[in-house]
C-alpha cells in the first residue's frame, strides 16, 4: 500500500469532504462514519477534527466513542481484568451500538441516538440524554476493533500503528492488551477492510492511503 504524508488537519478536511457528499449504507437519511484504532493512535483527536470539518460544511454531528459502550464489569472481567481475548471479544456492547446507535439512523428511523450507555469508573448505566440527530446529520464513532462487524459506516477509516509503535505509545499497565491487537489485525485485517488507512507511528507526521476511488 502506497502511503503519502499529510497533516492531520488536512485529512479531516479532506475526510469531510469526501463524506459529505457519501450517500448513508442503506440509503438512510443519515450518515455514520467509523474512525478504527488502538486507543494509542487517539481516535477521539482525529474523531473531533473531521466532526468540526463536516460542521463548517453544514452538518449536524455527534462523536461517539465506543468505550462508552463497554459492558458491565462482571461481564467485562469474567476471565480476569486482563484477559486480552476478553478485551478483543467482550468488553464492548456491540449489541447496544447497534441499538442505541446505528439503528435510529436508518431509514425510518428516529434520529435519536444515544451518545454513551455505560460508566466504567461508577460500572452504572450513564444518565446521557439521547441526541436529536436530523436528516442530513452524521454520527461519527471512534474506537478500537469497529472493523469487521459489519456496522453499517458509509466511510471507515484506520489509524494503523506498527507493532513496535503500539507496544511504544501504550502505557505500561495497558500493555495486557497488545496481544488483543495482534489477533485483531490477523483475523479482521483492518487496513484491508478500511476506506481510508493512514499511518500513525509518529503523531506528528501522519501518512495516508488516499481517499477510495469509484468503481
């Protein structure tokens, strides 16, 4: 894969342009776009960049980060607090995303999504109203392992870091969770699956693969 450099304000204008003239999976009336990544690549920064690109463009936006969505301790810590395969398999409440987030944006549906479900540091349900997203509006959720679920993105991009990277710009006592990430790149092959894949090893010199092409 052919990468070029570019800044990272750069891509999320390029990203928003591109996406506001993408059309919703399903034909819906409203977008979702998906920013994959281990927590050390910052999906929430770039996240916030292309959510304040598509509202200079016009669009109403909602971020949503997935680790609003983890699952109840109990679950979440059934094989221990640092089970990597738990970590990849059951620590993020796939189903309430598609619930509570995905489903409202399709045709027919409400708009009104929820922006997080599930305080981790309390291990209580949060109290975060629902949003009112309107027609023409976007979610953009950001996250690790988003690839391969078949969540219904009209755009995903990969923020992908080398091994050596990740191991490096992860902090000591998350570093349980590299082996989650291995397996997640042999099985799923984000950079494969990804509209847009962009390098992150140094977060001052971002690369990316270009915008996908038609046809």
């Amino acid at each position: 894969m052919r990468l070029e450099a570019i800044t990272w304000e750069r891509l999320a204008r390029e990203l928003a342009r591109y996406g506001d003239g993408l059309s919703a999976d399903g034909g819906g009336p409203r977008l979702a776009l998906g920013i994959d990544g281990a927590p050390a690549a910052r999906t929430g920064e770039a996240a916030e960049r292309l959510a304040e690109e598509l509202r200079l463009l016009g669009r109403s936006v909602l971020v949503v980060p997935t680790e609003g969505f983890l699952r109840p301790a109990s679950l979440r810590f059934e094989y221990g607090k640092r089970d990597a395969d738990a970590y990849l398999d059951g620590w993020f409440d796939t189903g309430a995303l598609w619930r509570e987030v995905f489903g409202p944006l399709e045709t027919g549906g409400s708009g009104r999504v929820l922006p997080d479900l599930w305080d981790p540091v309390t291990d209580r349900a949060t109290r975060t109203p629902y949003h009112a997203l309107p027609e023409g509006g976007v979610v953009v959720v950001h996250g690790p392992f988003l690839l391969g679920h078949w969540f219904p993105f009209a755009l995903t991009v990969h923020l992908r870091l080398s091994p050596g990277a990740l191991r490096r710009r992860t902090a000591e006592p998350d570093r349980w969770t590299l082996p989650a990430f291995a397996r997640y790149e042999d099985e799923a092959a984000p950079a494969d699956r990804a509209d847009v894949v962009v390098r992150a090893d140094d977060p001052a010199h971002p690369a990316w693969s270009g915008l996908p092409t038609s046809g």
